[in-house]
C-alpha cells in the first residue's frame, strides 16, 4: 500500500479537492463498488456519512469530467466497458448510426419547412446527410471543433446518437438540448440508457415542459441488444408516470 496515502486521511485530501488521489485513496481500501444512487449528494456529506461506496462514484465522476475536462471517456482504462472493448476490437467507426437505420428513423420526424434540425454529434453524417431537403440544418461534433456544449443558437429540433456512456454525460446532453429546441428532440440510445431517466430527473424534464412523446425499438446486427429512438417534446401528456419518494 502505498504509505503516502496511509498518513492522509479521505477528508483531507477531499478538502484539498484532489478527486484523482481521492479517487486512488479508495482504489487502494478496495472500495470498488460504485454507487448510481449518489449522483446529488455533496462529497463533503458523503464523507461525513462514511459512506465509501458511493463516494468512489462520486469521484469517478468528478475524475472523469472535472479533473480533465477535455477528457470525455477513456474506453482503453476501463476494462468493464464492452462498447469500449468494440472500438478497440474494430474502430470508432463501430458506434455510428447505420445511415439505412438512420433514413428510416427521419422518416418518422415531424420537420416542418425552414425547421432548424441540429445533429449534436455529426460523426459520419448518418443523419445530417439525409435530413429533409426543405428545412435548415446545423451540426456539432468535438473532433471536428463545434462542441455542442458551446452551442447557443435556437434551432426547432436536436436529433441523433448521442453519447450515452456514462449516464452522466448523456443526461447533460439531453439537458443541453431541451435548452435550446423550441419543438422537439429525437435521441437513438440504448435500452440501458432509459435507466437515466429517472423520477426525479423525469419530474426535472417535465418542469421545463419537455415531455416523452413515444418509443420505437430497432436492432442493429453490428450492435448488441435493444435501439430505442426515443421522441421528446413540449406537449404535455401522461406516457410516463412516475412516483418521486422511494419506498
């Protein structure tokens, strides 16, 4: 073990807010189990509360969005990430939207003429490539320098695969888009990344008057499990109901 860590103590070095050796302190006790129920609590009252297990997600978090804020995921480091397993099996390529599937899918959108359609992720263009002709279209992608985060323009609708891995990040995506379209956002994500939708993050999404408006499931031969293309806009209705106070 190593002995620098074994003369500081976690609240120490959380004071110091060094999430990296915080996140190394915890490694080091075998506190590995990570803890999805943290995500709104302070370190500070994790901590008080002893409560490790959810502290090392915490600092996970912190680690991987905060420490280095240029680094969006790193799928070489962690060994448990079977989406980051494929990229290096075959190539980034692996995660881009078939352009068939992707069609398909804009042929169940409801774009209007002269709708400004954002694609926040362009990757290979499966869908900005075969938007409608008669409405305006936009595009970000980080690798190519337009990073959707600094995108303020208001445009109708915000469609595409976004990241989804981890929750985190894609919840931040989807709170990006609902704050700058004014009708509608289209997400293809994995059944997995329903789990982020929440009660609480459900009754968030329906305070700003966002609202699920359907689910069509489709398969991908290349990618494993379940396709959700998931509609959202601001028209109120009941499709999903949910209770706030666990039991």
């Amino acid at each position: 073990m190593n002995m620098e860590m074994d003369n500081i103590t976690l609240k120490d070095i959380v004071k110091q807010k060094d999430y990296k050796k915080a996140y190394e302190y915890l490694e080091i006790h075998k506190i590995r189990e990570l803890n999805s129920k943290l995500e709104h609590a302070s370190l500070k009252d994790i901590v008080k509360q002893k409560n490790y297990q959810q502290a090392i997600y915490y600092l996970k978090m912190m680690h991987d969005f905060t420490y280095d804020k240029n680094k969006i995921w790193d799928y070489k480091k962690n060994k448990l990430d079977n989406l980051g397993q494929l990229i290096n099996k075959f190539d980034k390529t692996f995660v881009y939207t078939n352009e068939k599937m992707a069609k398909y899918l804009i042929k169940r959108c409801n774009f209007k003429e002269n709708d400004i359609v954002l694609e926040p992720c362009m990757g290979n263009g499966a869908f900005y490539d075969h938007l409608p002709f008669y409405v305006n279209k936009d595009w970000c992608e980080l690798s190519k320098g337009r990073d959707f985060f600094n995108y303020n323009s208001k445009v109708e609708y915000v469609i595409g695969n976004p990241p989804f891995v981890p929750r985190k990040l894609f919840w931040r995506f989807h709170l990006k888009a609902m704050s700058i379209s004014t009708k509608g956002i289209f997400w293809l994500i994995n059944m997995l990344t329903m789990n982020a939708f929440t009660p609480r993050r459900l009754n968030q999404m329906n305070k700003k008057g966002w609202y699920i408006q359907s689910q069509h499931i489709v398969n991908d031969k290349r990618w494993y499990g379940r396709y959700v293309w998931i509609h959202f806009s601001r028209k109120k209705n009941n499709y999903y109901t949910f209770k706030l106070k666990p039991f």
